[in-house]
C-alpha cells in the first residue's frame, strides 16, 4: 500500500498556474507532474472558484 501523498498549497497553485498559462490539459500536467489528471482538475476548479476571494477588500 502506498503512502497518500501531501501537496503543499504553493506547489498546487504553481501546477494549476502552469496549467492554466500554457496550453497543457490535465492529461498532459497529469503525465508531467505525475498526478491524476481527475486531481489536477479538482485544484483548477477549486482555484477559479476561490481567486474572487483574494480581491476582496478586509475591513481596516
């Protein structure tokens, strides 16, 4: 059995920013990477929902 891995939030943001800035599918960063491609799908749909968050204003 092997051992689930653990991705730091830095390193998911670099993987979905290359991703989204080149023209390369889940399947292709899925063979590069060596994450499943379902994976790397799940970070770039949670990055799009969650990048209306970092321009939002914080009260003073």
């Amino acid at each position: 059995m092997t051992k689930r891995r653990r991705f730091t939030p830095e390193f998911k943001a670099q993987v979905v920013l290359d991703m989204i800035t080149t023209p390369k599918s889940a399947g292709q960063a899925s063979r590069e990477y060596d994450i499943k491609d379902s994976v790397l799908s799940r970070w770039k749909q949670e990055f799009i929902e969650r990048s209306p968050m970092l321009f939002e204003q914080s009260p003073v």
